[in-house]
C-alpha cells in the first residue's frame, strides 16, 4: 500500500482509502473507487482529495494494491 500525498500516483478508477471531513478526528477510512481528482496541486501533506464514484469526497490515506 502507498500513502495517498501524490496527486501523480492516483488515477480515476483505482480502489483508495479515505477519510471524510467528518471523520478526520477519528480517522476511520472509507473504502471505495476514485472518479475525479480534486487537488489541483502535484502534492499535499494530508492527502490528495478526491470524489469518490458514489459521490463522497475526502483525502486519500491509502491506495490499495489490485
């Protein structure tokens, strides 16, 4: 697995891990697959943000390995 702070290492449709607004005090991730890449900047020290394909938005912790 490799941490999510590069926007070049994630692309639509891999699986990822985020983390929610809401759930970033307890850090509890969500599974699911990415559709667009929100960051517009090459890297961030707490995650890439994305949207994921059912519409949830939150910054990549994770990107699980096919």
């Amino acid at each position: 697995m490799t941490d999510g702070r590069n926007r070049s290492s994630i692309r639509p449709g891999m699986k990822v891990s985020i983390v929610l607004k809401q759930d970033q005090r307890t850090g509890n991730l969500t599974e699911g697959i990415v559709k667009d890449i929100l960051t517009k900047s090459t890297s961030h020290p707490h995650g890439i943000k994305v949207r994921l394909t059912d519409g949830q938005v939150g910054r990549v912790k994770q990107i699980e390995q096919e």
